[in-house]
C-alpha cells in the first residue's frame, strides 16, 4: 500500500519513543529508571474523578456541542479573567482533546501552504512536525544554555520575513523550563504585532514556576490582544494528561475556523473529560499545591546533584519539570574504548548500561543536551542520579 508523502516530512515523536522503549525493557523485567515522561507522577485528585464518576452515572455519555459544553467554556473564560486577567467570552474559546489537539486545530486554520512559523528552540517535539503537517515552514531560532535557553527581540526580528504568520511562545518551555520574565515577553510580543505576527502562547506549565517570576499571558495586554492565541489544558497541573481535554482562545472568527475542523475530524471531546475538567478548573490550582510543592523540592534536589557533575552545563529551570544540561562537553570523549560522537549514542549507554531513559535533545532542536524529567518519585530521582554520575565518570 503507498502511503502519503507527508508522511515522509514528520517524524515520530521521540519523547513517546522513548517511554515506549522504557516500557518494553520493564517487561523484560528490568528495572528502568525513567525521566522521559512529559507528566505528573501523581494520580488525578479524587474530587475530579468523582465529578466523572457522577457524570457517568447521571448519563452524560453522549455527543455534546462540538466546541465544549457551555459550562466548561464559562469556567474557562473565568479561569483567564481571575488567574490571568484577560477577558474572552466563551464563544471565544474552543474545548478540543488535549493542548496538542488545540494547536493542530489552530495551525490547521490559519496556515496556508508555505506560511511560516517562528519556533524558539529548544522547542517542544510536536511544534515543527504540526506545522508541516499543516502544510507551514518552521523557522527555527535558536538559544543556548548561556542565554537560559531564551531568545531576545533582535533575534525574532531577524527571523520575520514577508511570510510569517505566527510566533510561537512556551513560557515556562518545555523542554527547558526556561521562563521569560514578564518584560521579556512583552519586548517580544511589540515585535510581532509591529510585524502583524500572530503570537501563539502556549501557557500549559503556567501553574509551575519557581523562580519568583510572574507568568504573563499576552492576551491580557490590550497592546497584544487581538494578535495573541492562548492554548493551556488540564494535564500538567492537575495530573490529567488522560483525561485529553485542551483549550484554545482568540479571535472569534478563528475559533469559528479551528471549530469546523474539528467538527470534521474529532467531534466534540469526551463528555466525561469534559466534566471532570470543570471539576478542575472551578477548584483551580489552590487544591493541588502539594503536587507544586513535589515538584520544588525535586527540582531543588536534581539541580543540586547535577551541579556537582562534570561535563555538565545548566541553567536552573524556572519552571515546567524539566532540567534540560548541556553535555556538549562529552562529545570525543571515550566509554568503553568507543568515541562518544552524539548524545544521541550517549543516551543509548544510559538506557542501555544504567537503566536511565532520557529524551535527546536533538528532538528539541538541541542537539548537544538531554532531557531529564523530575515528574518522578525522588527514590527513582536519587538512583538516576547517583546512576548518571557513575556514567560520566565512566567517561575518559
């Protein structure tokens, strides 16, 4: 059977690549200490599976509005006014089935073949494949450690060519956790509405800063408002990844668009997840602040560890659950007798040899890092890196 060529500009995404990998060493009964996965290691609070749970029993289990129940989409638009302070009304929000469902509708509605898509790297997996999926051109631009993995305005205006149409902006980031400071993103966002660039804000971290600094939603900001589309979703603050329920808001007219392309290819999200979800985000974070508490003391053990190791280059994440080191320093070095050319090679030792999964960071568009997750156990947290700092020094 001949598949479609577009199949041939898009790659697997490596993060679940990986996790399938850890998984299939598990069930050869090998212990495998993962820090790849994308998600909190915490169950869903019970006061959101028990709204599912009522929602099962009470029977809504059929279609509902394809855009979201209305009393999900009201919550939502109180969730940006209260936690955000910017206004949308409910028909200018979109309920789709997970955050990476809402950017696919988004860049689906608003690309047309050869636009192109300011992506700051290191970039989370799905952001260039989308986009090409979706007929665009990514343009990368990059940062490194010694910038905290952040680009400036000089950079983004360099990038802006006749053609593009959107900027994307993933404040804390993933894979970094990089977090810009309030000021930062707003320099970057006067470049994008001088240059009509629509800004993408993917704010799904928001609720997982440490640093001290203010998570900022440009939509808040007459200034860039009407340039400016917030996706968020349930997953990583309320341990919901599951769940699948993401939302977008902008322009009318725009999530009128990314509506109908819904309407053609998913449907309306789970009815279910649609109820739990309202559970969440009208309890907001304030119920689930031991999860953000884990996480701080995690972060605040992981980065202590690796700033004892040599080779190692990090900036401290503000946020997300993320460490994203440099290891540029270990490429020529030798394991084994072998020349270690890429860490690409070196995370096939660390799963291989110390039973470490770990995200190369060539699927961010770094290629001399990786990524650790903290959204483990710190048991797990303290065997990995007592286990990685054995594979460094093994280096020579």
């Amino acid at each position: 059977m001949k598949l479609a060529d577009r199949l041939e500009t898009i790659h697997e995404s490596q993060t679940l690549a990986i996790t399938a990998k850890a998984a299939a060493l598990r069930k050869q009964g090998l212990r495998v200490l993962s820090l790849s996965a994308g998600e909190p290691d915490f169950d869903t609070p019970d006061y959101v599976q028990e709204a599912a749970i009522q929602a099962i029993r009470s029977g809504f289990t059929h279609y509902t509005p394809n855009n979201g129940i209305p009393e999900l989409k009201e919550a939502i638009a109180a969730k940006f006014l209260n936690e955000n302070g910017a206004s949308f009304r409910p028909d200018e929000i979109l309920v789709s089935n997970g955050g990476k469902h809402s950017i696919a509708n988004f860049f689906l509605a608003i690309l047309n073949p050869g636009d192109e898509v300011i992506i700051p790297a290191p970039y989370w997996v799905s952001y260039p494949e989308i986009v090409k999926l979706a007929q665009g051109v990514p343009v990368i631009v990059s940062a490194d450690w010694k910038s905290e993995f952040k680009i400036t305005p000089a950079q983004l205006e360099r990038a802006i060519t006749p053609k593009t149409r959107v900027f994307v902006l993933n404040s804390p980031s993933n894979p970094t956790g990089a977090v810009y400071t309030p000021e930062e993103i707003k320099a970057l966002c006067r470049i994008a509405v001088k240059n009509d660039v629509v800004i993408l804000s993917d704010e799904i971290y928001e609720h997982l800063i440490f640093n001290g600094v203010t998570h900022f939603c440009p939509a808040s900001d007459p200034e860039f408002r009407d340039h400016s589309v917030i996706v968020n979703g349930v997953s990583k603050v309320f341990a919901m990844t599951g769940w699948r329920i993401g939302y977008m808001a902008g322009n009318k007219a725009l999530i009128d668009g990314a509506a109908k392309i819904q309407s053609q290819t998913t449907s309306n999200p789970c009815s279910v997840s649609q109820k739990a979800s309202l559970a969440a985000i009208t309890a907001g974070p304030g119920p689930v602040r031991y999860m953000y508490d884990a996480f701080l003391n995690r972060r605040s053990y992981i980065i202590g560890e690796l700033s004892k190791m040599p080779y190692v280059n990090l900036p401290h994440p503000g946020g997300a659950f993320y460490v994203f080191p440099d290891l540029s320093g270990i490429i020529g070095k030798r394991y084994n007798g072998q020349e270690v050319q890429s860490i690409n090679q070196f995370c096939e030792i660390l799963i291989g040899d110390f039973r470490i999964a770990a995200v190369p960071g060539d699927a961010f568009g770094a290629p001399h890092s990786l990524r650790f997750s903290y959204a483990t156990s710190m048991e797990v947290l303290e065997e990995a890196m007592s286990q990685f700092r054995s594979a460094l020094g093994a280096l020579s």
